[in-house]
C-alpha cells in the first residue's frame, strides 16, 4: 500500500480528482479508485503513465511499486523472509 498512499499523496497536493487520474491511465474512476485504496494492483506502465502525468519521479514511484510487490510476496512467507531477502542482496551485488 505504500505506492497506494503515494499517489493519493501526490494526487491531493496538485489538487486533482480521481477521475482525471484515470483518465490518464485510460481506466474507469472506480478502478482507479480501487488502485488508490490498495485493492487492485497497478501495472508498471501504468506507474510510469501517473509518474510523467503527476510530473514527479518515476524512479521513486517505480522503486515504491517494486517495494509493494516485495513486501506483498514476503508478508506471505514471513518465516523465510529474511533469509531470502539475504540470499537476493548478495547475488544482486555481484
């Protein structure tokens, strides 16, 4: 959820509405709706539409995306966790 927040965040601050939102993703209000509150995944392209549309980062969005999707599969093996995020820091070093 933390992508989620992220965009509502940036949302609010430029004084936007949902829908002008998604209409930039080329998706209906009430699925970007269910984006914004967590419920529906969002798509790589679809982050870096809202990134060039909210004139904000895209690496920070995209790196906050990638994160939602770690922390989800990770939440759901929460004993090996660790160790996997180890095993994937040293070979991503290399």
């Amino acid at each position: 959820m933390l992508l989620a927040d992220k965009i509502k965040q940036l949302r609010e601050e430029k004084q936007l509405f949902q829908r002008q939102l998604a209409e930039a993703l080329e998706i209906d209000t009430p699925m970007y709706c269910k984006i914004e509150r967590g419920s529906r995944p969002i798509k790589r392209a679809q982050v870096v539409a809202l990134a060039k549309f909210l004139s904000t980062d895209e690496t920070e969005l995209l790196t906050v995306w990638l994160a939602d999707k770690v922390s989800e599969v990770l939440n759901e093996e929460k004993e090996l966790a660790e160790k996997a995020l180890e095993i994937v820091l040293k070979n991503t070093k290399n």
